[in-house]
C-alpha cells in the first residue's frame, strides 16, 4: 500500500492541488492530518482523507479517523488533543487502542518518524510552515510504502523532490 501524508497547510491549497496532480492516482490513500483551513464543501475534500486540527472550524470534519485495508489499520488525528508537543505517550495509546499498526499526526510542524513496539508513528510536517530541525526544507510531506512485513517512509519537499537523507525502514 501507498500513502501521502500531508499536514498542516494552513489554507495554501495550491500544494494540495499540486499534491494532488502528481499523486492523486498513484498512492492508496491521500492522507492529511489535519490544519488544512479547508470547508468541509471544498471540492479537495472528497480527494483525500481529512481529519480536523486546531485551525479547522468546520466541525464536519472528524477529529479522529480510522482507515483498514488489507495490510494496514491506520489511526489518524491532528494531535492536538493527544498533547503531541508534549510526547507520543497518549497517540500511541489511541492507537493501540483501536489496534492500529501505524499513527499518523501532524500539528508541531516538525517531521518525525520512528516505530514504538509494532506501531509505526509519522509526522510529516508542516508542507506550509514548517519548523524545528528542517524547516529550512520549506515545507515537507511523506510517501509511506508497506507491506506485510516492513513500511518505509520517505520525506518530499515542495518541489516534489525526495530528501535522501528522510528515508526509514522499518521491519513488521
């Protein structure tokens, strides 16, 4: 299976739109986590699964979301409620709670990727405002490949370029 994840755009729905075009039909699943500033009638929404951040305030949106499909059980929020700035304690437990297999947040705006005892946890960043270590990428989103027995995640900039250095691997 193949996922974009995006977050946190804060209303630039020219890289949506751009995100789209290249990838639309080529990835499972369009991910955004969140802070997109979108109404719930914009015409992106039905191309993407979207949930609802901070700066979201069309309560249409759900705060959570679940996806399953053969290979995956996804646990997607925003973060904001699970006090993401703070630690991953409480998203990894929502997660584990619904038995998902992988985690994906946004909100902090600082990409982050690891995997905590079976469950695979990605932040793509911020694609509009990005900040901490690689803010100076100017934005970033994440492809995510898995399978049955490994996921790996590998980070884009603006320009749809890959960050070489943004590639993980992680074992089932």
């Amino acid at each position: 299976m193949e996922y974009l994840v995006v977050s946190d755009n804060h209303g630039d729905q020219d890289i949506l739109q751009k995100l789209l075009a290249v990838y639309g039909n080529r990835v499972d699943a369009f991910i955004h986590c969140g802070d997109s500033e979108l109404t719930f009638t914009d015409e992106l929404v039905s191309k993407m699964t979207i949930v609802r951040g901070n700066m979201d305030f069309d309560d249409r949106f759900p705060l959570t979301m679940i996806l399953k499909n053969t290979v995956d059980k996804i646990f997607v929020a925003h973060g904001h409620r699970l006090n993401v700035n703070f630690g991953l304690d409480q998203l990894y437990l929502a997660a584990l709670k619904v038995q998902a297999n992988i985690a994906f947040y946004g909100h902090t705006h600082q990409l982050g990727c690891t995997m905590s005892n079976g469950v695979f946890i990605l932040n793509p960043g911020s694609i509009s405002q990005p900040r901490g270590e690689y803010a100076a990428l100017g934005g970033t989103f994440a492809l995510v490949h898995s399978d049955e027995k490994k996921i790996v995640a590998d980070y884009y900039d603006r320009q749809l370029k890959q960050v070489k250095t943004l590639h993980f691997e992680f074992k089932k």
